[in-house]
C-alpha cells in the first residue's frame, strides 16, 4: 500500500501529489498540518526526523525527498511512464529534479516573506519558541525569523525572485523547440517543478513569467489544463483559500515592483 505522508499546500506534497494522479495510482493520505505544527510530533518525527513533508510509506518502506519520490513512484507502473527511456534525456530530468532544491528554497523565502508569515506572526511568542526550539534546522530557522521581521524587504527576497527568474529563463531555452521541457510529451520534469509556478501563481507572482517569458507562459497555461493540477490541489485548497494567500501576495509583492535584474 502506497501511505503519503503530506501538507495540504506544501509544494512539495503537491508535487507528488501531481504524480499519484498522472500515474493513476490508489494511495492514502496522512495529513500533516505544517501551520498546527504536527511535523514536530513525536510519531510524525519516527518517520521523518527532519520534521518536513512528504514521506512515501510504501509498505513499511519509506521514501524522503519529493522529486526521489516522484520518480519512484513512476517507476513503479507502466501507466503513462513519465521519465523518458532515453538516458541524456533521464539525466537532464534528474537535473530537474535537483534544481527543485533551489527553487523550493527561494519559493518557500517568498512564501514566508507573504502569507506565511502573517501566520507566524498571529502566533503568541511562546508559540513561536516552542516552534524554533522543535525545528531541526537551525539555519532555516534564521532564515524564517528573518522574513517574519522583515517581510518583502529581507535580503532573501531579491536572491529568491532572480533565481526564480534564471529558472524561468532556463526553461524557456529548454521549450525553444517543444512544448514540453523534454519533448513533444508531458514528461517527469515538467512534473517536478509545476507545483513552484502553482505556488507563485497563488502569491500573485505569475508575472515573474507572464509577458517576460512566452513559452513558459503557454508552458504552465497547458500544465493548468491538465486534470492532475486539479486533483492534486482542490481536495486540499478552495479557491477561496487560494485568494486569501493571493491577496496577501500582492500586498506583500507590490505590482509593479522591479524584479532584480539576473539575466
Ligand atoms: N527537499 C524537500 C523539502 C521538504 C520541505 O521542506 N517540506 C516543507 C513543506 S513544502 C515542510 O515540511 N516544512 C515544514 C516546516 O516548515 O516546518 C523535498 O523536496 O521533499
């Protein structure tokens, strides 16, 4: 039985979240309220110490890292095979899969410069230590205490928005002749890095893309089309929800605030 250890609007859940439905797979659902701080409990912390979603239970077995976990649970049925049989074209996905690293770091840096920060910040301060002190990593704490004092205006912000711009610019080279990031078919690394543009579509940050950026404009609109978007976000997050974050993204993201030049 395949058991996915997950946050509702964690990026990485819905990544593979995005996976289990272009798969079709049958799975079980255990969530994990990050805002409540049910990552630091001790049961949730026997499967993952490190205290972050998503973990794959696969009977009994369990799987960290959500772009190791995409591509493991594609591996695991014929069904709409998303890793390409092609070897250069494996290694390039694999090289996807990595620069989710960085680009799950800067989104989760304008993630908590918005609207999570507003949650930390209607926490008691007793809250917010008991928080820190259960965090495993110390460094990411920083970082969070850094973004809740000083929002948009943290020195994390414009590192965040210009690699966020080279990954945009990467893959509209990448979509220079297809419209996918491996080819003419939907592919593993088009997976692995929709559930970043989901998340700065819900900021108010889709003109890091918009009319900079024309392929990877039609790029996500295709992505959007596609039901496993839907089904591994709606269970999880109405729309009223989602422009709940939206409108404290664009007050947090002014509109027409210049993006720091990377190219
Ligand atoms: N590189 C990891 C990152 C996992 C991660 O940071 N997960 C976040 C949610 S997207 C989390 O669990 N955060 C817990 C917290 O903020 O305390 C992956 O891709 O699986």
């Amino acid at each position: 039985m395949l058991v996915l250890y997950h946050g509702a609007n964690s990026v990485c859940s819905i990544k593979v979240r995005i996976v289990l439905a272009e798969k079709a797979l049958e799975w079980e659902g255990r969530h994990i309220d990050l805002p409540k701080g049910e990552q630091f409990h001790p049961d949730f912390l026997k499967v993952n110490p490190r205290a972050i979603v998503p973990v794959l239970d696969h009977d009994g077995m369990l799987i960290r890292e959500s772009s190791v976990i995409s591509e493991y649970l594609d591996g695991l049925s014929t069904h709409n095979r998303l890793l390409p049989a092609d070897p250069v074209a494996q290694a390039r996905t694999r090289i996807w899969g990595l620069n989710t690293l960085e680009y799950h770091d800067s989104v989760n840096t304008l993630t908590f410069s918005s609207y999570q920060r507003q949650m930390l910040l209607a926490k008691s301060p007793e809250e917010l230590q008991a928080r820190w002190d259960a965090m495993p990593d110390k460094i990411r704490v920083r970082k969070t205490l850094d973004l809740m004092e000083n929002g948009a205006q943290s020195d994390y912000v414009p590192v965040a928005l210009s690699r966020l711009q080279r990954m945009c610019a990467e893959m509209e080279e990448s979509l220079a002749d297809h419209d996918w990031l491996m080819g003419a078919d939907y592919g593993l690394a088009d997976a692995l890095v929709t559930a970043y543009f989901f998340r700065l579509d819900c900021i108010g940050l889709d003109r890091l893309w918009e009319s900079r950026f024309p392929r990877v404009t039609g790029w996500y609109r295709r992505v959007c089309e596609r039901p496993s978007l839907a089904a591994a976000t709606a269970p999880w997050l109405d729309e009223d929800a989602i422009e709940t974050i939206r409108a404290v993204g664009r007050q947090t993201f002014i509109e027409d605030a210049d993006f720091p030049e990377y190219l």
